[in-house]
C-alpha cells in the first residue's frame, strides 16, 4: 500500500491561486443558479396552480421534462446541441441556463407543495379579517410558505452546488475542472481529491447549516 | 440507412451500457442499502455513528468527486478497475448509502405505538420487528426508493466523464462526427424521459395509495 | 389473579413507581384512578411487561412477570418467555395502536396465529367471532384508517382478547375519542365485566367506574394513596381523593 508514493502537499499549495479561482467561478454559477432557479420555482409554482388550463399544463409538461433526465443532459443540450440550430451559448451561459432549467424545476414542486401545505382555513381568517387577496397572500400565505419550504429547497440547494462539479464537462474554469487539470498535470490524485472532497463537504454543511439556522430562527418567531 | 448507423445504432450501444450500468447499480445498492438499513435497526451506538458519517460523507461529496476518489484512490491499495468497474463500485456504494438512510428513515418512522401494541400481544423481538415493523416501514419506503432509483439512472450518466462510453458518450461522439447536436441531444433527453417518466408515475401511484389507506411516506430524496 | 407486591420503577433520577402493592383477584375489575403523570400507565405497562420495573414483585398467577429468581437472585426471563407471559395479559391502549397495514380482521387472528400456532382458519373464525361481540360484524375487512377512533377501539379490545389472556389491561382507552363513541367502547368493556373477565381499567369516566368497580385504587405521585371497593368513589376518605374526585366532577 502506498509503495513508493509519499504524500506531497505543496502540489496543492503551488497552485492555490489557480483553485481559488476556481471556486469562485464554482460559487458564481451556485449563486447564479439557486437565484434564477427559485425565481423560476415561484413562477412554475404559480403557474402549476394557475386556473387557465393551458398555463397549468405547460408548467407540469416542464416540470416532468426537466426532472425526469439528467441535468448533464440538458448541459449537453445547450452547449452542444444549439450549435447546430446556429444559437452559439458560451459554456458559463450554458453551465447556469442548464442548472437553472433543470432546478427550477424542482424548485417549483417544492414551492407548490409548500403553498398546498398551508390549510385553506388561514385564507379563511385572513378573509375574515377583511384583507384582500394581495394582502393575504403577503401577510399569511408567503411567510408560511417559505416555511414549509426551507427543508426541501435546502436539499435542492446542495444538490446545485454539487452540480456545479459536472460543469467543468463544458470546459467551464469551475474548481472540480481545476483539480483535475492539476491531477493530470502533477498525478498528485490523493492530495487533490482529498482536499476537492473536503472543500465540497465545508461548501455543502455550511449551506444547509445556513440555512438550518434560518429555520430554527423561523420555528423560533411562531 | 446512414441515419441509423451512423446516429441511432451508436446510441443504442451506449443505452445498452447505461441500462446494464444502472440495473447494476440499483440492485447492489438495494441489496446493500437494506442490509445497511436493517443492520441500522439493530446496532449499537458506535456503529451507528460509523454509518450516520459515511452518509453524511456520500450526501456531501459530489457524486463526480467520489467517482474519481474510487478510480485514483483505490488503486493505492492495490486495487485496480477499468472505468466500468469503478463506475459499478462507486454508484453503487453511493446508492447503498442513500438507500440506508431511506430505509432508516422508513424504520424511524413507523409510530412506536406499534411496537407497544405488537410486543404486547406477544411477539417476540424478531416477530415484531418481521410481521409489524418492516412491512409498514417498507410500504413508507417504496415511494422515495422508486424517487431514488430515477435519481440514480440520472446519475449514471457522469460516468461518461470517465470515459466509459455509456449514452452520454456515445452521444458526444456522433455530435463529432455528425455535427447533429440537436437531433443527438434531444434524443438523448427523450430517452432519459422514456426510462424515468414511467418510474416516477409508477412511484407517485404507490404513494397515493399507500396514503389513501393510512400509511405515511418516510422523507427521502426531494 | 395480579399480585402487585411493593414494586418501584425509576426514569433516570424520577421515581415513577413507589412501594405500590395492589391484589386483583380471579374475576374482578380494579379501576386505577390518579392525575395524570401519577404513574397508573406505567404500572399497567410494567404488568404487561412492556417496561421492566426495578424493585418489588408482580404474579400472574403466581408466576412472577419478567423474571425469574434463580437461587436467591433475580434474572431477566428469554425472550420468549417473556413474549409467552405478555399474551396472558392483554393491553389496549389510549390512540388504538391497531396495526396499520393489516384489516381488523387480520389485526385480531394475526396473534394467534403467530404467537399461539393456531392455524389460520381457525384463528380467523375466532376473530370473526370477536369482532361480531364488539359490534364489528360489518367492518371486519376495512383498514383502520377506514374505521372511526370508536371502531378502531373496539378493534383492538378485540385484539387484546384474541389471545385469549388471563387479564386485559386497559390504559384511558377513551380517551382519545369523541364524546359520542365513548359509549360504544364503555358498553363493550361492560359486558366483558359481566362475563367476569379480570381487568384493570385505568380511566376518568368515574361515573362508569363505581358502576362495573370491584375495587378502586387512587395514585398519586407515584404512590398508592387509596383503595377500597367501588364506594370508594363516593365516599372517599382521604382528603387527595376527594380534592381529585372534585376537580374532575
Ligand atoms: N419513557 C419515559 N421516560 C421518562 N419518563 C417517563 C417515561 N414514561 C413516563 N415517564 C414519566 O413517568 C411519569 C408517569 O407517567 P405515566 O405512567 O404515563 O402517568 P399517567 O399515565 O398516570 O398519566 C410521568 O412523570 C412521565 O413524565
Ligand atoms: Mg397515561
């Protein structure tokens, strides 16, 4: 075991920079993506319960279209296949328009569900109270909503950044693309897995204990 | 005729070898994450523990990441595989993982009452744990398992990053050769559809039935 | 019948059960009353066996639950004795606990089958047979999520029989149910006192109490604070009782 293979660090620590980098461009399209997709999840979720016929079935048409393939596929699809229609994405648009699609997907089941959670007796009291639909929907159906919500879309939420590692497969700069470039490079694999591993596990806990902390603040505020 | 050899036929080599790799994969990691699961129920803290890391670590790491740590790390300890054995030995360490949790999660869930009720008419340990408590918890844990195996299918095909030529592969290859992304990816994505599609159904029917006759779903995958 | 003699039990630092002794004879129905956290759910899960209890001794027909003394010290029983003894003493408890992915019928006959080795057609006739006592001839094929609180009640009074125990233990078993269904389950267990079945009846339905109660007995804090026969509950003689008859008037 480990026959003449000694463990060298400084692999790493020689190009520090270069992974910096790269985890910046990895947390960019993160961002990037959770934001765009959970615009995308309130809209399909609105949409979904949308009493126009035509806007509910389009919305559970996308939802079932992105969810049951890959999200590698629709990368593919973008980066690789609009080409050929003459439409030319650079792999970063391709990378987030991918992530997006695919998660908002998602993320518009989630909110549905969390919207469908809310007992249709605290429309009532709001009504009763006198508030118009806008209102209700802000003071009463929003806040419980998000709620409800928290725990799932965390998970969608890891699910994301741990996506962002397939996206070095359209020769985006992410920091998994990195770290194999600098494997090929050095065949200093243990090292580099080790500490991709371990940037991944810190990125991945600290997003949902951020977001475990939202939550407990919420339970806290009932 | 040159359609089909030189698009479809192609393709239809890479499926074969998703569908064999997936098929693979779902039944070591069932097997494995029922074992793990049941082997859950019965053990003592520090073995718990043990386990309660390793899924953390399998939720944590990218998929891709992990992969990768199978192919360049085992070999340290003298153990060498081809891309589709590591491919087979990752996934499937990996659904085992999950699929423990789900299994966990099915167990935990079932109402201590049962238990009570169960022990008090007389079972033994094993008869309750055999005629009460796994069958209820089975029932909870079909929906999210069958949630899992089209999570898994998807996930398969980051092997193609590896180099095993499995539908994604296969796909990337005729783009090059025929300039067809379009065509070659919406393919692709139909085919992903036509495998998940069905399962998902399948999954939401059971789920809807188990309900309708009082059984609770254990929390899975989102 | 049940011999309760001194037994305690602790959770952690909290004495749960102190020095309680208690004798249901063959035949008799004992109604165990106390506020709630007095401990009368853990004693009747300690006569079942459900919980081991630390100190003191509980017969079942003279056969001592849970262990057994061997040369003056006391072990655990196996397994499955201990599985054998816990079917002489049916339990029914406050939210049902019906096995959920079993018929009522199959929640009845699935004992006896399994634990006693009666074979199947005739552990079903005989579940038949004690769904039609409690009044369930019509719903011996539904789920318990098909079956109201009442009927889900009935269901497992009828379980808890089918292994045909030396007592039945029931634990506040109405209260969990609407005011409506309390009497359908009050009936049942009325008619199983006037066929002489030994129960110990832990409720707050006091008036139902002084009318089936052979004997009563009054907890509080973990400690047998009062007992005598059924005029007990009009005429209580110690100040507690009275304060706790009282409050729940
Ligand atoms: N599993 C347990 N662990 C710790 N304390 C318990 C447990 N079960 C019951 N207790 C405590 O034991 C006391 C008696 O409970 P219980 O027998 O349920 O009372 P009752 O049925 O009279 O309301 C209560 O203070 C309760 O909090
Ligand atoms: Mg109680």
């Amino acid at each position: 075991m480990f026959e003449g293979y000694f463990l060298y660090w400084g692999a790493v620590w020689d190009v520090l920079p270069k992974m910096a980098k790269g985890l910046l461009i990895t947390l960019e399209i993160g961002v990037m993506s959770i934001a765009l997709g959970l615009g995308v999840g309130v809209a399909g979720a609105l949409a979904r319960n949308s009493s126009r016929r035509a806007v509910a079935t389009a919305a559970l048409v996308y939802v079932e279209i992105m969810r049951n393939s890959p999200s590698l596929v629709k990368m593919y699809f973008i980066y690789f296949g609009l080409p050929s229609l003459g439409i030319y994405p650079g792999p970063l648009l391709s990378a987030v328009a991918a992530l997006v699609l695919h998660n908002g997907a998602y993320m518009t089941e989630i909110v549905r569900g969390g919207l469908a959670a809310i007992p249709r007796t605290q429309v009532l009291a709001a009504r009763s109270l006198g508030m118009g639909t806008w209102t209700t929907f802000q003071v009463v159906i929003l806040p419980q909503a998000f709620d409800n919500v928290l725990p799932s879309l965390s998970n969608n939420w890891v699910e994301i950044v741990k996506d962002t590692s397939l996206t070095g497969a359209l020769s985006v700069r992410e920091f998994f693309h990195v770290v194999e470039e600098q494997i090929s490079a050095t065949l200093r694999s243990f090292e580099f897995l080790t500490v991709a591993a371990v940037v991944y596990l810190v990125l991945t806990a600290s997003l949902s204990g951020a977001l475990r902390t939202a939550e407990a603040r919420i339970k806290y505020r009932r | 005729m040159e359609w089909y050899t030189g698009m479809v036929a192609p393709l239809m080599r890479g499926l074969l070898v998703t569908v064999e790799l997936a098929t693979l994969v779902l039944v070591l990691g069932s097997i494995g994450g029922v074992l793990f699961g049941v082997l859950w129920g019965i053990a003592g803290p520090v073995v718990r523990a043990a386990m309660t890391i390793a899924i953390m670590l399998s939720r944590g790491i990218p998929l891709l990441v992990q992969v990768f740590i199978v192919f360049f790390v085992l070999p340290f300890f003298g153990v060498e595989f081809t891309g589709f054995t590591t491919a087979v030995v990752a996934l499937s360490l990996f659904a085992a993982a999950t699929i423990t949790e789900i299994v966990r999660g099915g167990i935990l869930a079932v109402p201590h009452g049962q238990m009570d009720a169960a022990r008090s008419v007389g079972f033994t340990y094993y008869q309750v744990m055999r005629i009460v408590i796994f069958p209820q918890a089975f029932r909870s844990i079909l929906p999210p398992l069958i949630t899992q195996f089209v999570f898994l299918i998807k996930a398969t095909s980051i092997i193609s990053l590896l180099g095993v030529p499995e539908i994604m592969l296969a796909g990337r290859e005729v783009i090059e050769r025929t300039l067809l992304g379009f065509q070659v990816m919406a393919m692709i994505w139909l085919i992903y559809t036509a495998i998940c599609y069905p399962l998902t159904i399948v999954g939401r029917r059971l789920e809807a039935n188990f309900q309708r006759r009082g059984f609770r779903p254990a929390l899975g995958e989102p | 019948m049940v011999r309760i003699e001194g037994i305690g039990k602790n959770y952690g630092a909290l004495r749960v059960l102190d020095d309680v002794s208690l004798n249901v004879r063959k035949g008799t129905v004992c109604i165990i009353i106390g506020p709630s956290g007095s401990g009368k759910c853990t004693l009747l899960r300690c006569v079942n066996f459900l919980e081991p209890y630390d100190d003191g001794s509980i017969f079942i027909d003279e056969e001592l639950v849970g262990y057994r003394e061997e040369n003056g010290r006391r072990r655990p029983r196996k397994q499955r004795e201990i599985a054998r003894m816990r079917a002489q003493t049916g339990m029914v408890f406050q939210d049902f606990n019906l096995f959920t992915h079993m018929t009522a019928l199959e929640n009845v006959a699935v004992a006896p089958i399994k634990v006693q080795g009666i074979p199947w057609a005739e552990a079903n006739a005989l579940a038949e047979e004690g769904l039609i006592k409690v009044g369930l001839k019509e719903r011996m094929y539904a789920y318990p999520a098909f079956l109201s609180g009442g009927e889900q009640q009935r269901v497992a009074i009828a379980r808890a029989l089918g292994v045909q125990p030396k007592v039945l233990l029931l634990d506040e078993v109405t209260s969990a149910l609407d005011p409506e269904r309390i009497a359908e389950v009050l009936e049942v267990i009325r008619a199983l006192a006037e066929e002489g079945l030994t129960m110990l009846i832990v409720t707050h339905e006091i008036p139902f109490a002084a009318e089936i109660a052979d004997q009563v007995v009054f907890l509080a804090g973990g400690r047998l604070v009062e007992s005598g026969g059924a005029e007990t509950l009009a005429k209580p003689s110690t100040e507690r009782l009275r304060t706790f008859l009282g409050k729940l008037a």
